[in-house]
C-alpha cells in the first residue's frame, strides 16, 4: 500500500478519492459514456467505528452501492450532491471496500481499481480506537508518486495554500504534535464543508482567528505530516500544475476528449465548465492563410538571408498578425531539411543543414512566441517527398534521430521554448510518426525534456489510442464520435487508462495557461496588426536578403538605370510566392518583377517577351523572346518553378519535382541559351523552392541570381538587387549540383546517406555546380586571423574562436563567416566538416569587424548508440572559417581530452502564469532548464531553482523533474508563489538556476535570464470583445460551416455567411446590458452595400445607430456610446450575387447601472452568503436555471445549471477578491445579481 501515516482528528470534509469507470463504462456506456464525470470516493471514519462512506456519482441520479468486507450496502443522499452510507465496523484493523452503481440484469457494475490503489480492484483503509483517518500513499491513483491525500484528489505536497496538500511545503513551520491535536469535538457538525472544534491550546493555536481549532489550522495541526511524505518533483507539485489538475478533475469524459481532438476543421472546442478556451489555429510557415496577411518569404528563403536579427523579427511579425486575425496557434515553422531539393515540399523547409535550420529558427520561434500565439515546429520527423507521404516509411539509425536529423528539433525546442510540436505523416523505422513511442515519448520528452503538447498533422493519426500512448497528445482531422469511441472502447478494455488521457490533458492545459490562453489576453486587430507599411517594408528587406547572387561576369550587375532591358521570362510578370500547398499565403497584393522593374526606370526602357510558359515544352515564344534581346542593352529573364510544378501532395497538388528531376524545366534552359545567342548580357533570376540545376544554361549568363520565393515584395527586392540599391547578401542554404547524375538515388534508406547535403558531396568527392553557403557580392571581402583561446580543452569546455572580416571593396555590404569543425578524434563515421557556426556581419567599406564564436558540447555532441547518449569525442579537430563550405583558407587544431563530466545548466525561457497580469494578481513562474554539459543529472539529485522580480527573491524550488540528461531540458516552476502583482509596471524577472553554485558546471556564466512580464491596465488595456461566443442568430446561413457563431468567435478567418437573397439578418446577443462605446463589423468579400446597424435593450424594440447607403466592404467601426443587449446587423442589399457574410462583429465598452447590469432582478432570488469566499447557494430560484459569473469587465468566467439552495462552488483561481455579476435565467425570469467575493 505504500506511506500511511495516523492523523487524530476526524476531518467531517468531502475527501475525494480518485479512481476509473472502466467497469460501469462496460454495463452503462449509453448512460456514462456521452457525459462521463470522474468517479470521486471519500471516507469518514470516526473513533466509534461507524464509518461513513462518500461517493460521488456521474449522475445524482444514479444509484449507488459500497461493498465493505464482503457486505453490500445502499448508499442514499449525503451532503453536496454526494451518496452516503454509515457501516458499523467492529475492532481495530485494515477494512476493504470498493463502489458500484446497479446494472440491471448485469447485477453490479463495481468500480476498476488500478493495483497501485488497492488489491483486486478493491480498496483498504486503516481504522483502530485512536485514529480518526488514515492517509495512504495510492501512488498512480493520484498520478503522482508521492502521497495520495484524501483531503485532495490528487495529493501535491507543494500545491495550493488553505489545502492540507500543502502540509510538506510548511512542514518547516513546526506546529502541535498528534497527541496535541486529539481535543477534537467528536460530534462536530457539517456547516458548508468546515469542521468546528471546540477548544484551541498552546499547542494547537488558532491559525486562522475564528476562535476554533477547525479545517483552516490542518496546516499547523498536521505540520509534521509533511516530514513522511516523498516530494517528488517540483514541477510535478507547483501551484500551476494544482490549476491544471483542478481542471482535468472537474472534466467529464466527453469533456476531455474534447480538448485533445479537433471541433472544427481549425479548432478544438471551448469547455463551458470549467471555461477553458479551444484552440483556434492556421497554416502556415511563412504568413497568415485564408486571409489579408503579410507573405514573407518562404523558409527556405529566409535560411538563405543567414540573417539571424532578420529572422526574428519575420517571427515576431507574423507572431502579431496571427494574433490579430484571432489565431492561437500557428502551424509552422518548417524545421524540416532539405535532403533532397526535389521534395515538393522544399520551399518549407531551412535548408540542407541542421545547424543552420535550428539557429535561424530558433529566433522564428522567440519572435513568434513574443506575441501570445503558439509555434509549432514541424514535421518531426524525416520528410523528404511528397509521393506516398502516409504510407513511406524511412530508415533511420537512432543516431541520426538524435543527432543529424534530430538536432533541429532539440534546439529550437529547447533554446526558444517551441510549444507545440507537429508530427510527421510518414513512417520512421516501421512506426507512424504519430503513433511513435520511440520519437514521441522516448525521444522528444524523455530525452530532450519537451514539456508541452505534439499536434498530430491532419490524419496522420490511423491508431488513436495508439497515438495517445505515443506521446501525440492532440489529434486533428479525424471524426470526433469515431476518434472517442475508439478511446472509449479501448478504456473499457484496458488498452488506455486515465492516465493516459490526462497526461496529454495536462501538456494541452500548461500551453493554455503558459501562452494567456486562461487570463487576460489581449484583443488582436488586424485593422491595427496585420499587412502594416511595418511588415511590407521588413518583407521587402527580408526578400531582398534572401537574394544569392552566383555569378556576376564582368560586372554585368549591377545595372544602370540608362540600360534598356529585354524582360523575358514565365515568371516576369508573375509574383512566384510558394509551391502547392498549406503553406500558401494569399496576400493584399503582390508585386511582380515587372512592376518592380517600372519602379526603376520608365516602361518605354523594357521590351517585355514571354517567351515560354513556366511548366510547358512549347517553344512558339522563343522568336519574340530573341527579338527584344536583339533590340537591348541587357536580358533579364526570370524564370523558375511554380505551384505546378512543386508542393505538397495533397488534392490537386503537383507532388514531388516535376519529372524527377533537380535540373531547371529544359525550355526553360534552352531559351536562356537562344538569349544568349543574340544578346551577350543575359541575367538570370530564379525563383523557386527547391533549388534548380542549370547544366544547359549556366555558360550562356552573364549574370545569376536565385530568389526563391521572396515574398509578396519579392518584385521590389528583385529589381533593388538588380540596380544596386541592395547589396545581396543571400548565402545558399543548399547545395547546387551541376545536373541530375549528382544526386543520390531517392530512396527511403536515410542510414547511408552520409546525411545528405554538402556532407554527401564531400564524402563522394563531388564537386557541386555552387556549394552550400555559397553568395557574392558588389563588394568584396577579406577573412583573416583565425585564433583560439587555447590548443587543448577538456571535453565540454568552451572554446573561444575569433576570425576577423574585412570590407576590401567600393560599397557597404555584408559577409557571411562561416565556421566549420572537422573531427579527426571520434571513434564513429563523422562527416567530412560540418557548420557549427555562422554570423553575418554588415561592413563600410574599409571597415574591418572582429567575430566571435563559442563552441560548447552542444557543438561538439555526437550520439553514441552503445552508451545511449550524447558523447564529446576525445582527440584532435579542426576548425575551419571562410565565406563557404568550399572556401574555407583559415584552419586550426584544437585538442580534446577527458575531463571531469559535468552539466551545464542554462536558463532558456521564462514564463508566467498569468502572462498577462493584473494588479492584484499572484504571479506564478516557470522556466525552461537546459543541460548541454557531459553530465546526466538523477531525479533524486537537487539543483535550486529561483526567481526574482524586480531584484527581489519571491520563489525557490529544490529539485528538477525526472532525469535530466546531457542534452536535455525541463520546464521548471516555483513551488510557491507570494508575489502579488500591485501597480501596472512591465515586471522584470530574473530565472536562477543553481543560484548557490552547488554544481561545478562546464560554465558558469549561462544559469539566469531576465525576461519582461506585461502587466495589463484593467482601466485601458484588459478591454473584452463582448460579442464573443455570445449567443448569434441569422435569418439563414449559406452552409452548415457558415453559421452566425462564426461571426462572434473571434477569428477572423470564420464567416457568418447569408443565402443568396436580401434582406437578412444576424443579431447577437449579449447577455446583459452594457454601455457600447465602440463596435466593428468586419466585411467578407460578400458584404452589403446597404445595411443598418441596430441596438437594443429588450431584443424587440431596436434603435437604428447606422444607416449605411454605400457600403464597399471592409472593417467598418463605430463609436456609439449607447446602452445595449443585443446587437442587429440589418443586410438590405448585397453587394455581390453572393450573400451578406461578416467576418467578426465585435463590440466594447462596459456593464451599465450601479451594480454593473441592467436590473432584472426577481426581490425573493438572493445569494446567501454575500460576501461569499469559497461557494455560493441561490436561494428562492422558482426552477432550475443557467447561471452565468461575469467579472466587472463583461469577461465570462463560468457557466452552468443550478438549482435553487444547492450549493455552488465559485472558481476561484480566477477571482480574486471583489464584486461580480450573477445572471440567472430559466424559465420566465431572467435575473442579474452582484455577488461580493473576500
């Protein structure tokens, strides 16, 4: 059975037990199965024997049996809702008992018990003449493995204050010993859940001063308790990890399926009670999809920029347009590599290389996550083409998981706090990659400590419960009744248990909390936030930097704005934004290499000729091509691949490279040769995903530039790079092979593929047509003076490395230094060199700038698969530094010897809880540890982790979760939190990890971050849209999808959509009255051009506000200050032969009167007490009604059915002390009351 200690007080308080339904799920599944409660169990026992037995059932209604020592016994109505039974039990000693609920003709359905709680699914308690309650140790029963409390249904010695979960965190306060605390009244009686006692001594005092020794002082009267008790883990027993199980308790099974599963195609479901949010997400890597967004380049083009600045502000910038289109989640970046550039879904990915994806990504992820929206890096793990993509299964050695093809994935997640990580849909050595326990589990979380949720893509999930196993703890794309009855038939039949489905509850949960989900998070506007000069003009520096220049003979570039140029070319007038795909982003406008030429010189100066379609053979264009060459100063033929020709597989997506081949479409080729022949200056743009090879056409330009896809600017960044008015800078992110007969055999074997890229070449001696890392200038550059800091390091030691860059041209410009390690020491294969750092670095012409490197054991890891874990070799290197993989003139040698293993602690992330508070808030704080030293740190070895705001200490905690291995991370949180939020400044807070020095790291400058937590004015910045998911209503819908809650569920990528005739209408209701200072009504592309915006207060009587005669679409905002209920948008004509379709309505302002609401109020309903603390009865209710908690902004914090003097628990991990608003309605009233809180 595990720990029982003897506490000798009987404690007359609901004492919830944890346990499963399997059994009744079994007999009953049409009564249990739609609305499943988790089944909780208390027991009294009082000094005299007769023991009181509790069970809460999923239904009050439902019947309910305990058998106890053999004998059955019908237990009738207790106390809240609960079923009670009162069995004599004679003498001292273990009794066993177990609950059950009549089946009918089945007999009884008893409760499963797991075999951690009790023997043959029963369950045993202790009771003898002196012990009032045993606490027994129940282990998986109450998912931790320290103490299961029976005064908490999920025992955390360091959760919650007011519980006695907390006795181990004030077991150092002391207090009165067990003898000391048998002055118990023994007849104490039940009042609200409290138990009074009669006398208060010196040893046992009064804690909380209410004249009585009662529940309020368990924390002093049990203090020792804690003494016995195993804490198993900070993180596991913090108060955020209290909130989320309180949560996963008060779910139903239907409920909580509903959090890992999708709603809609975009969504998961909101949970009404408790009020958890849903997820609303969107594609894609590089922008906003379905809607007015900003189009960046792709990834690949961005790894191309080499730019690591550039790419966070890329993050942060679509960061801020996902939040104002009203998306959670954004479903990219790609952190895929390029190992082969005909996979169509290149244009993705960040290149060839591990290092340079991570680092790049790295700042994507932090500039993303800046703003309240969740990145999710994808596809872990192994995509490399489009063909067959469910059903390919690749080959992987477990070193190249953790190592070449891994390490991307454990660096962003682990350095930029990812929290979200996307499946693959192939297969990874036999396993789905959702239904992988190997990468899921094994690697992702155990090892490298990923502490949030795994995405399934959509229908990559064939097995649920396979997959919820695994580790993929959410689901999309799958029907939800077939996705829960295959969980809910494999729980019936043990395959699954609860811990199971709580355990990705619980990752689902820690991202809502930790990204502002639950709190006050602020309102996006994409008015405001999305498509701003801002993010034009960083999409045009980002497609500029993204620009390689390859060859420039005889200074053909840059041009003069004098020069006549012939346009030639499929893609000249075409902005070439993307493959085929998810990804694709449709933006406000797109500018075309011909509009970006006219924006340099004037269009009599440009001869524009086709001469050949981008995916065709037809070769009718190429004579009107050559005769605007003839006549021309330059040629400049922009070319590439399109959607056609590269993507992703699915609908009418073009698959793979079209062909097989690497090689740019031969047409193409072959009218740049025809070009060539009439006119000598031919200048070649490229634009595409994967990169092309160009055996025909390279010694027919002058002059070579590859663009891939730059983005909806990509016209003006062409055209800037043309004439000078940019620098490139762009480096390969690849490698360009001379022609087909380079690349490997496409085949789905990754253990021989020397991983690929620039290793693959050097390995096989090959001499590719450009190597990765690879990009010229207009200026030209100098490398020099490659030193260390030493020539002999112990293994895991830093190593410094400076290389100086010198700008020996005409024009500023910037150079890319490149450093690469060769490792001549391990006992293993190791590629030829590798990049193991990189920085661009932007230089005046004279001007010379000194780089620095540091090279740790993450730089020098490889996996050792006999060990198990990563290793640094023992042995000689080399470093290398140059401006390409290829150009690399500076070498040095370095020795590594073995040292003394040890860890390197480093703090990466910090997070709060709220995210966004508010004065008067507790602050809660996690951060994300990790560990890139030789050491693996135990579960039971210690290591201090602090916070600090604004310089001062507020929170310690003692140990970490689980194993922490070399290599791997953990989320760590304060165990305690008792700062409390007071005025509205920006808190700076400092995340100490072994503050006190108790480890000798490898380095000891890494262990704190500081990071900024936004406090929220709740007078000006915590402004509620009311509207949302407020009860909507239409005259008709286009579609079942085009429902008028699409318009009032804060996305801006759903529609309410009208049939396709006038007049409609779409009202909302608000619930009460507040007084509407502003409302919004975002048109879709079917608006109407005569409408009228309407208010009421009775939902009959309507106030016209706007009459609008000539609407044109659009965002249409209005400040009416006026008091209001509902809202009536009147559509009388069309504007399109489509429907009125509305984006969003949203509206803000405040409650009305004094109370807050306008009064409705029935004299004989009252709320007793009030003030209230804990929970609430409405008295006089003439039925049951739904009853809806607003705060004093209008924010809804809970709802649900009441009945009138039952007894209603408030929720308050999110109310703090102050007043509230009450609305009751059923039938024939509607009541609005204020409730006061302490």
């Amino acid at each position: 059975m595990g720990l029982r200690r003897k506490l000798h007080l009987p404690m007359p308080k609901i004492l919830p037990f944890a346990c499963t339904l399997k059994a009744l799920l079994a007999c009953a599944p049409a009564v249990l199965i739609s609305d499943l409660s988790a089944c909780m169990g208390w027991v009294e026992m009082a000094s005299d024997h007769a023991v009181v037995f509790r069970v809460d059932m999923p239904d009050q209604n439902m019947e309910a049996l305990v058998e106890v020592e053999g004998e059955v016994h019908a237990m009738t109505a207790g106390p809240w809702g609960a079923k009670e039974a009162t069995v004599e039990v004679p003498g001292d000693g273990m009794i066993a008992y177990r609950f059950g609920t009549p089946a009918g003709t089945l007999g009884i359905a008893w409760e499963t018990v797991p075999p951690s709680c009790g023997t043959g699914g029963i369950r045993t308690a202790m009771v003898n003449g002196s012990t009032a309650l045993d606490v027994v140790c129940f282990d998986a029963c109450g998912r931790c493995s320290g103490c299961a409390d029976p005064f908490s249904p999920h025992y955390n010695p360091l959760a919650a204050f007011d519980s006695p979960a907390e006795l181990c965190a004030e077991a150092e306060l002391g207090g009165c010993t067990y003898s000391e605390a048998e002055n118990y009244d023994a007849n104490a009686q039940w009042d609200n859940g409290t138990c009074a006692f009669e006398s208060v001594s010196a040893g046992c005092p009064d804690y909380n001063g209410d004249g009585l020794v009662g529940v309020g002082d368990m924390l002093l009267l049990l203090a020792d308790f804690g003494q016995a008790c195993v804490v198993v883990s900070a993180s596991d027993d913090h108060p955020l990890e209290a909130l989320i199980q309180q949560q996963i308790d008060a779910m139903s099974w239907s409920e909580k399926i509903a959090q890992i599963h999708r709603n809609t195609f975009w969504t998961t479901a909101d949970n009404v009670n408790p009020p958890i949010p849903g997820f609303t997400m969107s594609d894609g890597p590089h922008g906003v999809r379905f809607v007015d967004a900003t189009s960046f380049p792709v990834g690949i083009g961005i790894a191309a920029s080499w730019n690591r600045e550039l790419a966070h502000d890329v993050g942060y910038a679509m960061g801020t347009e996902f939040h104002a289109y009203g998306k959670h989640q954004q479903l990219g970046p790609a952190l895929d590599l390029c190992r082969d550039p005909r996979n169509g879904r290149s244009p993705e990915t960040g290149g060839e290389d591990p290092f340079l994806v991570a680092h790049m990504n790295v700042e994507v992820v932090k500039g993303i996550q800046a703003q309240p929206v969740i990145a999710t890096i994808k596809h872990f793990n192994g995509v490399n083409k489009q063909v067959n993509r469910h059903n390919v299964n690749h080959t992987m050695t477990q070193r190249q998981l953790m190592e070449h093809y891994g390490y991307n994935f454990r660096r962003v997640m682990q350095d930029a706090g990812a929290m979200s990580v996307m499946n693959a849909y192939n297969l990874v050595n036999g396993d789905k990659c959702a239904e992988s326990h190997d990468l899921l589990n094994g690697i992702l979380k155990d090892r490298w400590g990923f502490p949030f949720y795994v995405v399934s893509d959509w229908g990559s999930v064939w097995d649920a419960s396979k997959a919820l196993k695994a580790g993929c703890d959410l689901e999309m794309d799958v029907d939800i009744s077939a996705y829960e009855e295959q969980l809910t038939n494999d729980y019936v039949n043990g395959y699954i248990d609860d811990a199971d489905l709580d355990r990705a509850i619980r990752r689902v949960l820690r991202v809502k909390y930790l990204t502002g989900m639950m709190d006050n998070l602020p309102l996006g506007n994409p008015v405001t936030d999305a498509n701003t000069p801002e993010h034009q003009s960083l999409c045009l520096d980002a497609g500029r930097e993204a620009i390689v220049l390859l060859k420039n003979e005889g200074d053909v570039l840059p041009l003069s704005s004098t020069q006549t140029v012939a346009l030639v070319g499929p893609s000249a007038t075409v902005a070439q934004l993307d493959g085929f795909g998810s990804s694709w982003v449709d933006p406000p406008y797109a500018v075309t290499p011909y509009q970006g030429l006219l924006n340099k010189i004037p269009a009599g100066q440009i001869d524009f000729a086709q001469g050949c379609a981008i995916n065709s053979t037809d070769t009718m264009g190429f004579q009107a091509a050559r005769e605007a060459a003839m006549s021309s100063d330059v040629v400049v033929f922009v070319g590439g691949l399109d959607q056609t020709q590269e993507g992703e597989n699915y609908g009418e997506g073009p698959v793979d490279r079209t062909g097989g081949s690497v090689e740019l479409p031969l047409t193409q080729q072959l009218l740049i040769q025809e070009l060539a022949e009439v006119n000598p200056n031919v200048i070649v743009v490229l634009k595409s995903g994967g990169i092309c090879a160009v055996p025909q056409a390279l010694g027919a330009m002058k002059g070579f530039l590859y663009a891939f896809y730059p983005g909806m600017e990509g016209g003006n960044a062409i055209a800037d790079v043309l004439y000078g008015d940019f620098n490139p800078s762009g480096k390969l992110p690849v490698t360009m092979p001379v022609d087909d007969a380079q690349m490997p055999d496409w085949n789905d074997d990754f253990s021989d593929d020397y991983n690929g890229g620039y290793r693959y070449y050097d390995e096989l001696g090959l001499t590719p047509q450009f190597p990765f890392g690879f990009g010229m200038s207009y200026t030209s550059f100098s490398i020099s003076n490659l030193q260390l800091d030493a020539n002999s390091y112990a293994a895991g030691e830093p190593i410094t490395a400076t290389v100086d860059v010198s700008n020996t041209g005409s024009v500023a410009g910037a150079e890319v230094v490149q450093l690469y390690i060769e490792n001549e020491a391990a006992p293993v294969w190791m590629p030829e060199k590798e990049l193991k750092g990189f920085e661009k670095v932007h230089l005046e012409p004279g001007e010379t700038a000194t780089v620095t490197f540091t090279l740790g054991a993450n730089e020098l890891f490889y996996f050792d698969e006999g060990l198990d874990r990563y290793q640094v070799a023992t042995g000689q290197y080399v470093v290398r530094a140059g401006s390409s993989s290829a150009d690399l003139s500076l070498s040095t040698g370095f020795q590594i010897s073995s040292g003394v293993a040890a860890p390197d602690f480093e703090v990466t992330r910090v997070f709060s809880y709220p995210r966004y508070p508010v004065p008067g808030d507790s602050l809660l704080l996690c951060a994300l540890v990790k560990n890139q030293g030789t050491l693996d740190i135990m579960s039971d070895e210690a290591v201090s982790m602090s916070f600090l705001v604004d310089g001062v200490e507020m929170a310690v905690t003692e140990t970490l979760l689980d194993t922490l291995w070399s290599g791997g991370a953990t989320l760590q949180c304060a165990s305690v939190s008792n700062y409390v939020v007071e005025g509205t400044d920006d808190l700076v807070v400092t995340a100490q990890v072994d503050g006190g020095d108790s480890w000798s790291e490898l380095v000891e400058t890494n262990n704190s971050l500081v990071h900024t937590v936004d406090v929220l004015n709740p007078d000006t910045e915590v402004v509620p849209n009311l509207c949302y998911l407020k009860p909507a209503t239409a005259t008709s819908q286009e579609s079942s999808e085009l429902g008028a809650g699409q318009a009032v569920d804060g996305n801006f990528s759903t529609r309410w959509s009208s049939g396709f005739y006038d007049p409609q209408t779409i009202t909302v209701d608000l619930l009460n009255v507040y007084n509407l200072t502003s409302i919004l009504l975002a048109w879709e592309t079917a608006y109407s051009s005569e409408y009228k915006l309407e208010v009421s207060l009775d939902g009959s009587t309507y106030t016209t506000l706007v009459h609008e005669l000539e609407g044109d679409g659009g965002n249409d905002t209005f400040y009416p200050n006026v008091d209001a209920r509902y809202i009536r948008v009147v559509g009388i004509q069309r504007g399109t032969p489509w429907g009125h379709s509305l984006w969003e309505i949203q509206a803000f302002g405040s409650l009305v009167g004094a109370s807050g609401v306008a009064e409705q109020t029935a004299p004989s309903i009252r709320l007793v007490p009030n003030p209230a603390k804990d929970e609430v009865r409405i008295q006089g209710l003439p039925g049951e009604a739904e009853m809806v908690l607003f705060n004093m902004t209008g924010q809804r914090l809970w709802k649900g059915r009441v009945r009138n003097n039952v007894p209603v628990t408030l929720p308050r991990l999110r109310m703090p002390a102050g007043t509230y608003v009450l609305r009751l309605q059923g039938a024939g009233f509607n009541t609005a009351l204020n409730l006061v809180v302490d």
